[in-house]
C-alpha cells in the first residue's frame, strides 16, 4: 500500500495492509501536524498539502525498494494525506511488518528517515506542504515582527 490520500489515515487500514502469517511484528509510525516548527515560533493553525501523485508515488516505491534491499523481506505501506490538516492530524504514516521484531524495528526508522529526507526536498517528493500560521507572540531578537 503506498498511497497519496485526501481522507483521514487509517493506521488500522496499514496494518491490515501489511500483515502477513510470516510477519510476527508490525511497527508504525504516524507524523502528525504540530504547533510550532524549530524554525519558526509562530503557532501553526494548519497545513494545506498539494502533490503531485507520479511523483510522489515514485520515491514512495524507491524509499519500500531501498528498505526492502537493506533489511531483507518486509511487508511496507506509507501514507500520505494531501488536503488542508489542521493541529494533530495524520500527514504521513509508516507501517512495516517482518518476521521478526527486530529487523521490523530496524527497518521502520529508514524508512521514515527516507520519507523525512524525501519531505526535506519537496522538488523531489512531489509533496508540497504550506503551513498556514497564526501571529507570532513576540518579536524574535533581530528581526521584525
């Protein structure tokens, strides 16, 4: 399952989609929109996600395919919301299954690392996020409000 959706994530819906009988452990991880960025103090009200899907579904392939080839058979499903989210929502989440627990826990942070870096270049994605922000509280030092 990898998928560019406009509905709420179901996190049920990616275990579901990758549980198998030879999997004994299933890790997720769910990134949710939050108040603030380290970059930026003011408080985030929403974020609106655009993408374009042949993009973004090619590094979503290419991120499953480069975990796969690390950590040996893994069942992969990433989700990914587009829409206006607001404080708390799912934008992207993670789900990976393997035989055993560890290589399930060893294999789900490279694959949210990847998905993360993959966000940190937005050209590459096919992911656009826009934050959409309240006023900030006060001033930073050295730069105007």
């Amino acid at each position: 399952m990898l998928e560019i959706i406009a509905a709420p994530v179901e996190l049920d819906a990616l275990i579901r989609a990758v549980r198998t009988d030879a999997c004994g452990a299933v890790v997720t991880f769910a990134g949710v929109v939050r108040l603030t960025s380290p970059d930026d103090p003011r408080p985030v009200l929403r974020i609106r996600y655009e993408a374009y899907p042949a993009l973004a579904l090619t590094q979503m392939r290419e991120i499953a395919a480069a975990t796969r080839a690390t950590f040996g058979p893994l069942e992969i499903a990433i989700v990914h919301r587009v829409g206006e989210l607001t404080l708390g929502e799912t934008s992207i989440a993670i789900a990976v299954a393997a035989p055993h627990r560890g290589r399930a826990f060893d294999a789900s942070p490279a694959s949210t690392m990847a998905a993360g870096a993959c966000h940190l270049d937005y050209s590459r994605s096919g992911v656009f996020p826009m934050a959409i922000r309240g006023r900030r509280r006060e001033a930073r030092a050295g730069r105007p409000r």
